[in-house]
C-alpha cells in the first residue's frame, strides 16, 4: 500500500512543526498556527480534515500527535511506542486513540477497548 501524498506546503509545515517543535506531540492547533504563522480557522478547515483522512495525524484529548505513518512520510525516525501496559488507561477514548497510533504496541489496549463495549 502507497502512502497519499500530501496534498501542499501548508500540509507539511504542520506535520514538521508537530514533529520539530513539539517531539510528534500532542499539541493544540493554535499552537502549531502559531509555529507555522497561519491562522488556526485554515488549518482546521482545511489541512487537519485531510492530514486526519489519510491517518498522518490523531486527535488525542491532550491535543495533536503524528502517527508513525507521517514520521515515515517525512522521512523521519519515528519514535519508540510506549510500552504497552503504561498506555493503556481506564479512558477508553484514549486508549483508541492509541491503538491508531500505535497499533502493535497498543493491541491490549484497543482489545480492552472492544471488550468494554
């Protein structure tokens, strides 16, 4: 499977300033506005709605993080995922959002997620 490519500039700007800037993240959209100095409103309009489609970034309750796929878009080294039993948490929408970004290291937390259902 091919990675999408990322649509223009303003795409990658804000994958980099969440990698550079704020180590993958999570980060809040005005703070990356304010790194990349671009309005808040255009980046959730338009740059987060497809970065999101395409799985290079995930919503997390503390803010924005990259997932692994972008680190390899950008030709960057991704970090190592957290342990397994430390991610996992009793927040079931947390646990998700980990499973997306961390698929293989997160596989407990996303099978707590289905079974708590």
């Amino acid at each position: 499977m091919s990675t999408p490519a990322v649509s223009t500039g303003l795409d990658r700007r804000f994958l980099t300033a969440i990698v550079d800037h704020y180590d993958g993240g999570p980060v809040g959209l005005e703070a990356i506005a304010a790194t990349i100095n671009d309005e808040a409103e255009t980046l959730s309009e338009l740059v987060e709605p497809y970065l999101l489609k395409i799985g290079f970034i995930v919503r997390t309750p503390n803010g924005r993080r990259v997932t692994r796929e972008a680190y390899r878009h950008l030709g960057k080294q991704p970090p190592p995922p957290p342990r397994a039993n430390r991610a996992c948490s009793s927040d079931a929408k947390a646990n998700e959002a980990r499973a997306n970004e961390w698929p293989r290291a997160n596989e407990r937390c996303a099978a707590n997620v289905r079974i708590g259902e």
